[in-house]
C-alpha cells in the first residue's frame, strides 16, 4: 500500500463509481479539506483508504473484492497508519464504506469492533430554513464569519471556533473562500456556531455546535437556519449527517426542510 501525495489524489476519482458521493470524501481529493489518502496502487488504484482530518475517520472506497488490499490491509494499519494516529493523540480507528458491499465484520476481524448507523439529509429547499430564521425574534446576536466584524472584533471563547475551523479546514483564509457560517454572540461570548464542514462541488456539508449550557434555546437551528440560506441561495445544497441515535440533531435537519436520502453503516475499535 501507498500513501498518495496530494498531487495524485486525483488518481482515486474513478473508484467513487456506484457509491454515495459523500462529501467528506469528495472535498479531499478536490483539494478543498485536509485528509490522507491510502491506496493499493500509485497510478492505477483499485481499492483506496482515505482519511478525513475533520470527521477524524476513514473511508474505504472502490474494489472490495481486491484480495491483495484487504489481505495488506491490517498489517498497514498496524505498522504505518495507527502511529501516525497515535501522533495525533487518538486512540480510536473509525471508517465506513463508499458503497454497502464492504464486509466489516470480515474485514476487521481481529479487531473488537463496534457499529452505529448514520443518517444522510439534503435540503435544496429555502423556505423552511429561511423560516426559521426570519419569522423569529431571537435575543441572540449573530455574525457572519465572513464578515469584517468577525475578523475585527474580539470576542470571548473565540477558541471554540477556531478549534472548529482548524480540524475542518488547512486555514481561515481556505474557510472564507469557499465555506459560509454564522456565530452566536451572548453579550461579547461566542455561545454557539454553524459553518460548512466539507465542501465538495455542489454540496456543502454542515458542522454545528452550541455550548452545553446554551442548548435547547433554539440557537443551533437559528444559526443553521443562516447558513442553509446561504448555501441554497449561492447555487449548492446543503448536506447534513448525524448518527441514526442522534435524535436531536434529525429533528433540527427535518426541521430546516432537509429529507433523508441515505443511511449507511460505520465500524469503530480502540487501537
């Protein structure tokens, strides 16, 4: 196996075929969020391993019929790719399938693993997600993350953005070129954000989080509901994954006006 460097992450494009075009995918070998990518073969890859800084797990993509990748693949994991996880301070192995037809189970036998279901929405729809903007008065104060406030002000707990921004994206400059977002401001305290997660040709995915003492205030849809409007109005649709048991996070999307267009499965095992 091979790490690719990112000059050839290109080469990985045609195993997408007959799979979910999962933007976290997608956004990495489009250069547009950071990752790794892994591969059987430098020029002509059959079966790929990629790796998304920003969901902190893997994806398996293309051939899973390719003896000669599944059989090296352990030993890979072992040798070359768990140190550089350790590095990271992880301690945890995530992955999921491009397509349903990865044996898991199978694949990842010798290790303890465990299995969780996630959810796909898609909203391409303005009406529900601008309602739930403008037809509020919310006391709280929003700022566009593109905006020169944002860049000129200071703001308490600005690290939680920016925790946020630096796992998703290579920099804030990469952040203001091609993804949108919105802050919640308390007074002079960041409380909440929303912003594009991936960026992958059409789609923009969505990331969100409000502090836990400033939940079930309504925040985090009133922030989404922002961005989905940006997202939908400059062109692209708007992507949102959460896991089958997160109850919270599929009321929200349903909410926005997003429809479910996928489920899939992910395995996980300490390492």
């Amino acid at each position: 196996m091979y790490e690719l460097s990112h000059d050839y992450f290109y080469k990985v494009t045609p195993l997408l075929k007959n799979g979910h075009p999962h933007p976290e995918v997608l956004s990495i070998i489009e250069h547009n969020n950071p990752g790794w990518i892994f591969s059987d073969h430098i020029d002509s890859p059959r079966t790929a391993l990629i790796w998304s800084k920003g969901m902190q797990g893997f994806y398996l993509i293309g051939d899973h019929n390719n003896d000669d990748f599944m059989n090296e693949l352990d030993d890979y994991l072992t040798k070359s790719i768990f140190p550089k996880l350790r590095e990271l301070g992880m301690s945890y192995f995530e992955v999921s399938g491009h397509h349903n037809k990865w044996n898991m189970e199978s694949l990842f036998a010798s290790w303890e693993i465990q299995q969780w279901d996630q959810l796909v929405f898609k909203c391409r729809n303005l009406e529900a997600a601008a309602s739930q903007g403008s037809s509020r008065n919310h006391p709280i104060r929003t700022i566009n993350l593109r905006s020169q406030e944002w860049k000129d002000q200071v703001f308490t707990n600005r690290d939680f953005v920016d925790k946020h921004i630096k796992l998703f994206w290579d920099s804030y400059e990469d952040f203001y070129h091609k993804g949108y977002g919105y802050v919640a401001i308390d007074g002079s305290e960041i409380i909440g954000v929303c912003y594009s997660s991936f960026v992958a040709k059409e789609t923009h995915a969505i990331g969100i989080e409000t502090l836990p003492q400033h939940q079930k205030r309504g925040i985090g849809t009133y922030l989404a509901s922002f961005v989905v409007k940006d997202i939908i109005e400059n062109g692209f649709t708007a992507y949102w994954d959460c896991s089958l048991t997160n109850e919270a996070s599929t009321k929200l999307a349903l909410r926005l006006g997003f429809q479910q267009v996928h489920q899939y499965k992910c395995v996980g095992f300490v390492i």
